[in-house]
C-alpha cells in the first residue's frame, strides 16, 4: 500500500484529476490531501463534489486548510470577509452561485469533518500548516494553529544543518514525529515548482493557486507526481495572481 500525500489544490480539479491519473491511483493507496481545496480556480463546488465522492471509492484522509474553513464560515452564513474574497474568496463565491440547498448541506458536512492533523502508523504527521506546542501537536491549545502557522516551516528552513537531536538548542517541535507533510506556504516562493524537504519537513505545496503544478509525493520512497502548470488548465482566469 502506498502512502500519498497531495498538497494545496485550490479548486484546480482538472489538474487533480490529471495527477491521480498520472500516479495510477488504486483503491490499495491511502491517499492524504493536505487541505486548501477551494479559494483560486474557478472550480471550487466541483472540487468538493469529486472528493465528495472520491472519499467513498477511495482510502483517503482529507484534512483542513484555512482556506477550507474560511469558505465554511461563509457558506455558513457567517459575515462577509473582504480580505478572504481577496485571497481566492471571489471565485469561490462565484462558483457557489449557482448550487441548490442540498449540495450546500452536503458541502457544509464535508467542510465540518475535515480533520486538522493525522499520524500514521510510522509516527508521520500530516497536516496544512503547523504547530507551536513544543510537546507535540496533542497539546494544541489554538485549534487554528493546524491551519495557519508558518513559523514551524520557517524553524525547519533556517535549522542550523549541524545541530545535533540531542542538543538541548535543537528545536522541540522538529523532535516528536519521523517526518511531518505540510502545505499551506508554496515553495514558489522560494523559487522552486517541486516539494522541498527541509530537516524533516516537507513542503508540498508547490503553488497551485499561482504559476505552480499541483504535486504528490509517496512518503515511503519520495517519489513525485507532478500535473502540468495549474493554470494552463483555466486560460481565461488570473486564479491569484
Ligand atoms: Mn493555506
């Protein structure tokens, strides 16, 4: 059984669908999505829609991402947030136009019972963003942490590469798992279009919502699938640009 984890999607299905089908997903992989379904393309509700039921054909684990919880609030009837319209709200927005009260009712069901965190069997934590508790991520006090953070990302970035485990200057949270996935901070930042392993963090989200492909990797042997640029698949869209 493989072990495939999928980063930020933001509403790209096209490519979504392209990666599983360059893996050659089967029904013997656990599949685990790192959250930031929505809020990009223009495909948000048929984003949700085909996890919807690809969560029912298949081994997945499908965990939070702000952006996911963000559209939920909205959908939810909270107030209007302006700063997430800027930040790939409005084509969610656009997208949810034109749904009926049961796709709502199943899209708010599936937004509520994403999970912020999962550990494996080999002591890998998944999750979008990050942590701050130094004992590990059970003792999480601000549940949003899961999906907000970018300082355990920054800590793994600027490591100093001959710090010793068992120096007592060695940082806590880098400590508790064999290896941690996570999104949430595309890589294009840094100038790159593949996943970039840091200490023992790897960051998938290669940009997805940006110029960037949408990315798999097998945590067992590091291999990586990778869909054509995102949005080469919406030509007439900006995305967040
Ligand atoms: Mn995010």
């Amino acid at each position: 059984m493989r072990t495939l984890v999928i980063g930020d999607i933001h509403s790209g299905l096209r490519a979504l669908k392209e990666l599983l089908q360059k893996a050659s997903v089967s029904a013997d992989d656990k599949l685990i999505f790192l959250g930031d379904y929505v809020d990009g393309w223009s495909e948000a509700v048929e984003t949700v829609d085909f996890l919807i039921d690809f969560n029912k054909r298949y081994n997945c684990i499908l965990l939070r991402g702000n952006h996911d919880e963000l559209c939920y609030e909205w959908l939810n009837g909270g107030s209007d947030n302006p700063m997430w319209r800027q930040h790939g709200g409005e084509a969610t927005v656009s997208s949810y136009e034109k749904i009926d009260i049961e796709t709502k009712t199943r899209h708010l069901a599936f937004y509520k019972s994403l999970e912020n965190y999962h550990i494996d069997a080999k002591n890998r934590l998944f999750l979008h963003a990050g942590f701050s508790n130094l004992k590990g991520v059970q003792f999480e006090y601000f549940q949003k942490t899961f999906y907000w953070d970018r300082t355990l990302w920054e800590l793994a970035l600027s490591l100093n590469p001959d710090l010793e485990k068992n120096d007592p200057w060695y940082p806590k949270r880098l400590t508790h798992y064999q290896e941690i996935y996570l999104g949430h901070t595309p890589v294009t930042r840094m100038g790159k279009t593949t996943p970039v392993q840091a200490a023992n963090v790897w960051n998938i989200d290669t940009g997805a919502a940006f110029k960037g492909p949408l990315s798999m990797i097998d945590v067992d042997t590091k291999q990586v699938w990778q869909s054509a640029p995102v949005h080469t698949f919406y030509p007439n869209e900006r995305g967040r640009n």
